[in-house]
C-alpha cells in the first residue's frame, strides 16, 4: 500500500523589524564639539554629517541622529550616555519608534 502525503505549504510572511530613530536634544551646557565628536565617534558620521546634525540640533532642539532595529538604537543610546557621563556632560538621548 502506498500513500500519498499531501504537503502543506503555509506562507510565512517575514516583516522587516521596527525601526527606532536615536534623538539628541540640545541643552545649554553640553559643547557643540562634543556634540559632533559624540556623533562621528558613536553614530559613525563623518565629519560634515555630524555638523548638519549638530545644527539642526541647536536650532530645532533635538534632532534624528540615526535609525536602527531596537537593539542597536538601544546600544547606540547608551554608549552616547555613557559617553557624556564620562565627559561630564548633560546630554539628553532617547529613542522612539521611527
């Protein structure tokens, strides 16, 4: 006796995670140079991109200094914080859902 199987198939639909921008908002205390040196050695931006990002930061009071999974926005929040703590600095960093 033979017997067929029948297969299912079931379609997984795989979604791309949830992105979490990185905020920074601007204060009175922390130096625009740590601003953009935090930005170049954390967030990996260059020179010129830490700058524009620095700017709108003090202008607008915070702005979006990058957009990752939740961990990785996590991980990239903390090391800023511990950062400016080492360097006795204020700064304010959070992350929210993009």
């Amino acid at each position: 006796m033979s017997e067929q199987l029948e297969k299912e198939t079931t379609k997984q639909k795989v979604e791309p995670p949830k992105m979490w921008n990185v905020v920074m908002y601007n204060d009175d205390f922390t130096p625009f140079d740590f601003v953009i040196g935090c930005l170049m050695y954390v967030f990996g931006k260059t020179e010129s991109q830490a700058g524009k990002i620095a700017m709108d930061i003090h202008t607008k009071g915070k702005g979006v200094v990058g957009q990752y999974t939740r961990d990785m926005a996590e991980t990239k929040q903390a090391m800023a914080q511990a950062f400016a703590v080492q360097e006795q600095h204020p700064l304010k960093i959070e992350i929210e859902q993009a």
